[in-house]
C-alpha cells in the first residue's frame, strides 16, 4: 500500500473535512482492490442494521445497580493518584467519549502514547486497544487506573481507597452482594456501565430501517460510494463501521501496532483496529498518529461533487448529526446534545445524567 499523506492530515485536524483525507487515503490505498461485480443499494444496506440487544459476558449481566455503580467509578478522580483523573476525563461524553486531543493525556499533564479512542459501542468490541491487546472490557478496566502515564494508581492503593469512602461498600455491596470491593468488582461495574455507552439513533439508521427521506440524495451517493468504488466497507463494516480487525493503512511510523503483539505475522506489522465511524464528526482531531512527520505522497482530492457526497454521507448519515444540523433534525433523529436533556433526568443508569459519587 502506498504511504498516506500525513501533512494534509495534520493540516485539516480540527475540520470535518478530515474525513475526506481520511477516505482518501483509504481510497488511494485501496484503488487497487477489485470493485463489486454488482451493487445494489438495497442489499448493501441490509448489512447496516443496528443489533436490537447489547451482548454481556454470562459472569456479568447488567442491573441498574452495576451500572450506576461503574458510572460512579469511571467519573470518580479518586481513582487516580493525584485525585485529578478519572476514566471521564479522556473519554469525556462531550466528545463523544473520546477526548478531542492528537494524544491522551494523562498524570502529571503528560501525553500518553496514542490518542483516546472513543468507548461509545465497545460492548460489541472482539478486542479492545489500538492494538487489540485486551479481549474484554473487565480485562481492560483495570489497565488505565494502574498505568503510570494514565491514573498513576497501583491497585492496592485504589482498593484501600475505595474501602475508605464509606458509601462504597454498600454500593459494591448492592451490585455484586457478597464480593466486595476487590479488583473484580471494580472491573466489573464499570464494564456493565460501558455497555450502556451506546450510540444512539441516527438519521442514518431511520434510513436503512426503511424511512426513505431521513438522510438526502446526496448523502445516499455518499453511502453508495462507501460501499463501491472508495470501499470503506471492507474495514467499516456493519452498523458499527468497524470489522474489529487491525489493518495498516500506510500511515507509516513508529508504533508496530497489533505487530508487537503477533511478531510473526507481516500483515499485522503497523495494523490497527479499524475505529467505528460512529459520531465521528464529534470526535476529531482523527487517526492515531496525528503529528507525526509526513511518509511523502501527494494528497490526491477527489472531484468536487464526490467529495461532497462523501463528507455528507458522513456528516449526515453513516453517524450521528453534527452541530451543524437543523433543530428539527435534531429534534426528528438522534441529538448529538442529548446528553443536555437527559442530565436533567432521574435515572441513574442514564449514560448521560450526572454519576451519584459516594
Ligand atoms: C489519560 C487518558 C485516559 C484515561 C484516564 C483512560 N483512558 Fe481509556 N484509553 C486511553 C487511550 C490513549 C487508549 C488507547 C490506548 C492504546 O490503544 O494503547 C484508551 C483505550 C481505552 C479502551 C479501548 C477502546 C477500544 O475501542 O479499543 C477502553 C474500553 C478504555 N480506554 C476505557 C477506559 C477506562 C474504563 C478508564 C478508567 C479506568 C480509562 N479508559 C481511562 C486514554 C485514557
Ligand atoms: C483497509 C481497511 C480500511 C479501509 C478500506 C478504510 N479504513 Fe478508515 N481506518 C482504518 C483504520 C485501521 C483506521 C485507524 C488508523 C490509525 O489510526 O492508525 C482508520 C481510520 C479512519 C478514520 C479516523 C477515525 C478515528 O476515529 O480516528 C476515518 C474517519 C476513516 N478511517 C474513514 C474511512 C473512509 C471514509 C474510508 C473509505 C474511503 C476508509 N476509512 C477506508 C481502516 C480502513
């Protein structure tokens, strides 16, 4: 595959016109790939359906109990060393749970090595990390606390914390009777409240449930070429837009990615799991090694009138709507401030209203 163009990367960061970049690449990239013998739309859009229920490990099911619990610890600082960082602060719901950063950032106010993916879906992730390294969100929870660069917390000190707050106990007490507080529970409520990070319906759903005029023509043919000619759908796949695998899209640098993990196998070396395409106008600046130095190549923009039936597609369908859509959009399909209103609700188990700490 041919080095992407990074320049231009770092160059359109903070503008959705990123996208584009990014679809550009892909698309150079990938330029060589057979196109479909036969496209039809409607068959196409068959494999975009949302999942009507979220998938939980048979040793965790979800009650509210979890769930307001996990919320409670993914918002708490106290889980840091320093008091000042909690799971929030980089998957932080007002950018679409990621953190809007080039790199997280993490204790002492220092960059961490890779950019915060957002944790919105990660019930239905097959592995988790840039590079695939953890295989559950329980497994996961734990990593980011102790991690030096990250919460700086060793886990005994995190345990005898928690143990100290006297509202905590009941609440593990609650959520997993009997097992107290240990690194299980912790692990466990806060991957039953990560499931509840779900994105939520988009004009772009109501269209492949059937509604014809819930996105514009222009955004079809953005969804058409998605699937054709650019085909992002070999990796953006599904209603997630993402196929979970790990694949090296030519932004050549430094980090091997899944290769650290697999030394053996050559496609692995500088691959990375594919990201859902979900909110992504939220969640800019995009890809993994932003800031890096440019590989060479030439940014090859694609014609006016393709370009803005992908970006569209993007910005009006594949994901939620953005900021720049009309109230009534907002009001008709899903709301990318819906998390303003729904503050306002009782419901603790609510991923949007505020976490009840002890
Ligand atoms: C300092 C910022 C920071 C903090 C704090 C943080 N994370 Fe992350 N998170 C990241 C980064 C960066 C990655 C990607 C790391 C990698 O791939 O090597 C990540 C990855 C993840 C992923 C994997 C997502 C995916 O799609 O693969 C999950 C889940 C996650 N974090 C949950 C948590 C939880 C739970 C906490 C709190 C216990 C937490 N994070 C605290 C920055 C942070
Ligand atoms: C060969 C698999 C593959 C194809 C095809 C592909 N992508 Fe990607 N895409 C990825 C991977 C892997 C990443 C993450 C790369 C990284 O950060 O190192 C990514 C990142 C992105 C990002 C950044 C998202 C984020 O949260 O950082 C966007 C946007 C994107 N792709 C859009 C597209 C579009 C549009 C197309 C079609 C033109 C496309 N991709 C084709 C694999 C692919």
């Amino acid at each position: 595959m041919k080095p992407c163009p990074q320049s231009s990367l770092t160059r359109l960061i903070t503008d959705a016109s990123a996208l584009l970049v990014a679809l550009t690449c892909a698309h150079t990239a990938l330029n060589a790939a057979p196109p479909q013998p036969e496209y039809h739309r409607d068959t196409a859009k068959g494999a975009f359906k949302r999942p009507t229920s979220v998938p939980h490990p048979k040793d965790n099911p979800p009650t509210p109990d979890r769930i307001s619990l996990g919320k409670a610890l993914f918002f708490d600082p106290r889980l840091s060393r320093a008091n000042n960082i909690s799971c929030g602060s980089c998957h932080n719901p007002s950018f679409a749970w990621g953190d809007g950063l080039p790199k997280g950032v993490g204790h002492g106010s220092k960059e961490v090595g890779r950019r915060t993916p957002t944790i919105l879906n990660t019930a239905w992730a097959e592995t988790l990390f840039w590079d695939g390294r953890a295989s559950s969100l329980e497994e996961q929870a734990l990593g980011p606390i102790a991690a030096p660069g990250e919460m700086n917390m060793p886990l005994d000190q995190v345990l005898a914390k928690l143990k100290s707050v006297p509202g905590y106990l009941p609440l593990f007490e609650k959520a997993y009777p009997g097992e107290g507080i240990s690194e299980q529970t912790i692990a466990k409520a806060i991957a039953a409240f990560e499931r509840t990070v779900i994105s939520g319906t988009a004009p772009f759903d109501e269209w492949i449930a059937g509604k014809e005029n819930a996105i514009s023509d222009t955004a079809k043919r953005g969804f058409d070429l998605f699937n054709t000619k650019a085909n992002c759908v070999k990796c953006h796949s599904g209603w997630n837009f993402t196929d979970d695998g790990f694949h090296d899209i030519g932004l050549a640098d430094a980090d091997i990615g899944r290769g650290a993990h697999l030394k053996e196998l050559e496609s692995m070396q500088h691959a990375f799991k594919t990201p859902t395409l979900r909110n992504v106008v939220q969640r800019a600046p995009y890809a993994r090694r932003i800031g890096t130095k440019p590989q060479g190549g030439r940014a090859v923009l694609q014609p006016r009138r393709r370009r803005e039936a992908t970006q569209s597609f993007a910005r009006d369908c594949s994901v939620e709507p953005d900021r720049r859509r009309s109230r009534r959009a907002h009001s008709v399909h899903g709301n990318p401030h819906e998390h303003r209103s729904a503050r306002r609700t009782a419901d603790p188990s609510d991923r949007f209203s505020r976490p009840r700490f002890p």
